[in-house]
C-alpha cells in the first residue's frame, strides 16, 4: 500500500487518547492487562504509567506523543505488516513510530511473550 501525505498528516493529528481505549480493549478482550499494555508502551516512549495518564489527560496529538518520547534503540527491530503497511518501508518516522506502537499492541493481543515482544 501506498501512504500518502494525507495519511501521514490524519496520523500527526489524531489524539492519542482517543486510540488508547482501543488498545486497551483489544489487548483485554484476548487476556491480556492493561498493566502489560502500559509495558509495552513503556518499552517504546519510555513513558512509565503517571506520564502516559498525563499525556492521556492532556489530549496531545500522536505528534506530541512521539516528539516528548524517547523512543527504544531497538525499535528498528519492530518490522512486518500492520494495518496492510509494511513497517520497514514506510518513509515518515511519524508513521512510523505510530505503526510500531500498533504492531506491539497486536502481537501483545496475539499472546505473544513479552520478552518477544520487547525484543530482548
């Protein structure tokens, strides 16, 4: 699939909590908890649950989310397909970050172990 500006623009804009209740749900429909959700997130923003509450709370846009984060070193190692995107070939690192967030929420729904998941 081809992402257009207007993809990338749609993602930079779109509140961040207004998705962090789907992922909640996806991840506690399948058994997981919302605490395992908080660690994968964890794991890519370096954001612990009070800060991510406060982002919540602020309503900030996937933009602000990612420019305050400090992403993982090892999020490069986050790749496949995710919402029909192949993560390693999409171009704009704001997609991109936001794809790997999603694809971590979905293996983390798929029962994958967390140490997979983190890759470590």
């Amino acid at each position: 699939m081809q992402i257009t500006d207007k993809h990338n623009d749609r993602i930079a804009k779109m509140i961040f909590a207004s998705v962090y209740p789907h992922y909640v749900t996806k991840v506690e429909s399948k058994g997981r908890t919302k605490e395992e959700l908080h660690q994968v997130i964890e794991w890519l923003t370096g954001f612990n649950a009070k800060k991510l509450q406060v982002l919540i709370d602020q309503k900030v846009t996937f933009e602000t989310f990612f420019d305050k984060a400090t992403l993982n070193p090892n999020a490069q190692l986050i790749t496949g397909v995710i919402c029909g995107y192949r993560i390693e070939e999409i171009e704009n690192p704001l997609t991109k970050k936001a794809r790997y967030l999603d694809k971590l929420v979905d293996e983390l729904a798929k029962g994958r172990k967390m140490e997979k998941i983190l890759r470590s």
